[in-house]
C-alpha cells in the first residue's frame, strides 16, 4: 500500500476488477499520486508523501499516470521505518 496509512487522507479501500481499474480510481480522484492493487481486488490510493516499498507477491502498484513500464510487482508505497 501507500502510506503512512493504507489511505490517503478521506479515501478507504474500495474493491476493482484489476490494477487499470485501481488506476482509473485514482486519476479521478484530487491529490492521488500512487495506487496499489491487491490480491483481493483491493485499491488503496496515496498522495505525494508516500514512499515505495517491497511486499508480497501479486501486489500491484504504480503512479496516477505513467510511461511504461507503469506496474511494480511486490512494491507498495507506505511510511519510512527508522527514518532519522
């Protein structure tokens, strides 16, 4: 996901067909930079604060608007740990 929380702020979780879809939620929606899409057809959207990071296989995740390639497998976007 993209964060520091799953959301950004005044978006939850919604369920898409497939990462495209995730993509599409995302370029309509004010402030979304990066989307993640889930196994479980799960879309969490994310501003500009949020931070790429490595997860589980079958995870999607890319930028609002992209030249390809436009997917990442096994990223997410979420919070720095241990950041000084």
């Amino acid at each position: 996901f993209y964060g520091p929380q799953p959301n950004m702020l005044g978006q939850e979780k919604s369920v898409e067909a497939d990462a495209l879809s995730c993509q599409a939620r995302c370029s309509i929606t004010p402030s979304c930079t990066f989307f993640t899409f889930w196994p479980d057809g799960g879309c969490h959207l994310q501003d500009s604060t949020a931070l790429a990071q490595t997860t589980q296989h079958g995870v999607v995740a890319g930028a609002v608007a992209c030249i390809a390639p436009c997917f990442a497998s096994k990223v997410f976007y979420g919070p720095v740990t241990n950041m000084p």
